[in-house]
C-alpha cells in the first residue's frame, strides 16, 4: 500500500492552475483516437497483471503540481482503474483500482480534479 502514498497524495491535494511541465508520455495519450488510447491503457493495464480484457471508456482526471497525469479507465469485465502517467523520461505509470482510491483517499474516478 505505501507505494501508492504518493499517487494518493498527488490525487487529493488541490489541484492548480494547469502547469506548464511537459509530460510527453500523457500528450502521446492526449493525442490518440479514442479507440487507441482505450486499446494502449488496457494493453498496460493487461501488461501489469490487471484483468482489463478492454477498455470501455477513458477519461482524463487532471494532472497535479508537479505534472503528472491521471487516467481512469473502465473495462469490459467491470473493473476500473485510475492510472497516474508520471512526468519523467520514462513515462511510468503507477496504478490503483477505483475501489481502492475511493477507500483509502475517498477520491472517485470519472470526475475531475
């Protein structure tokens, strides 16, 4: 659980002005059809051992101070997940169920930031 503190923190602290760090991993997403961002987050999803035969449907939550990102996505089996894009060369991610956000932070996915 402590490795998701600081997605945690990220995702209930109060969210500023949109900022202005690159975040090259999230503006590839950003940029992708519908259908091509929802197949590229299950296939990470999928990749990470989650069960996401497919993505329903992908929402961008915000991005926090230090740029960032946060996806939800819910798939196909009725799972959903929040997916934190980091703003480092890499673009890892970190994720969490929804279930869990709403537990531990009392954050719900499917809404902004």
């Amino acid at each position: 659980m402590m490795k998701f503190a600081t997605m945690i923190a990220g995702l209930t602290m109060t969210v500023a002005a949109p900022t202005l760090r690159a975040n090259p991993a999230h503006d590839q997403l950003a940029g992708m059809s519908i259908t091509q961002r929802a197949s590229a987050l299950a296939s990470l999803l999928r990749a990470s051992d989650e069960t996401c035969p497919s993505a329903k449907r992908t929402f961008y939550q915000g991005s926090d101070n230090n740029g960032n990102a946060f996806w939800n996505v819910e798939c196909s089996g009725g799972s959903a997940y929040v997916i934190q894009v980091n703003n480092d060369a890499r673009g890892s991610t970190r994720i969490l169920s929804c279930k869990a956000l709403k537990a531990v932070a009392g954050t719900n996915c499917f809404r902004k930031l």
